[in-house]
C-alpha cells in the first residue's frame, strides 16, 4: 500500500459520491480504493506518454510520478485540456536538481513557475518534510488557475 497512499488518502478525503479515476500501468495498485462509496474508474496507461484522454477533471493529484516525465512542458499542456473548469492540481515530489535512476528527471519546487505561470496560477507549498531515501526535501503544492 505504500505506493498507492496518495491515492488511498485522497479517497478518504473526498466526500461520498465523489469520483476518482487512476492511471497508472497496472489495475492492482487501485483495487483497494474500492472500500468506499467513491465512484472509481482505472484507465491502464502508462501516464509519461502521450496518448491518452482524460475529461471534466475537477483536479489532478500526481505524487512522487512527476519526476517521471521528461517534458514536463508537454504533459502539463496535454493536462490542462481534460479539466471541466479552472485547474487544480496537487504535486508531490522531491525538491532536487540531481537526477538518479528513482528520480530521472527532478523537479525542484523553485522551478514550478517555468510549468506554471505565476500570471495564470497560483502556486502554494502546503507541505515539506526530508525524504528518508536521501539528504532532499519533498514538497507538497497546490496549483490552482487563478479566476
């Protein structure tokens, strides 16, 4: 369960009736979010490639994956397209510039406003602590479109 707590943590915060759909490149990472009346669907698909349609998103949680994706610039565009209105996003991830064969492609959080214009969205770290993997920060923002 430790890879899907994100996940599971943002079905215990949604409100009954809500909906949540996971992506990832296999089914079982999700099944255990089926506990609650979350309304939960699965597309299989692997989230670093374009190719795949989302929509009416009210907001994206990607945690610890970001990292994953060389064009962040690409992704985000793609992204904010499957959004019913204004996006919100929530990211976790490592505050580093050294990449590694877990983190190949890092995104330290004082370059969010290269993906993220501070013109267009809000940007608000919510959360910090040290990672146990190494001497790095991992951050946790909210990205919200601004009205």
């Amino acid at each position: 369960m430790d890879q899907f707590f994100f996940s599971y943590v943002l079905a215990q915060l949604l409100p009954s009736e809500s909906s949540i759909t996971g992506v990832d490149t296999s089914y079982e990472a999700f099944q255990i979010l089926n506990e609650r009346s979350i309304d939960f669907s699965f597309l299989q698909a692997d989230f670093t490639r374009n190719g795949f349609e989302l929509e009416n998103l009210d907001g994206i949680l990607i945690a610890n994956a970001l990292h994953y994706v060389r064009d962040k610039s690409q992704f985000i565009k793609n992204s904010l397209e499957w959004f019913r209105q204004g996006a919100r996003f929530i990211i976790v991830e490592y505050d580093t510039r050294h990449a590694n064969q877990w983190v190949p492609f890092p995104l330290p959080f004082d370059e969010l406003p290269m993906y993220f214009d501070p013109n267009q969205f809000n940007i608000e770290k919510i959360g910090e602590r040290s990672s146990i993997f190494d001497q790095s920060k991992i951050y946790a923002v909210t990205i919200t479109s601004k009205p």
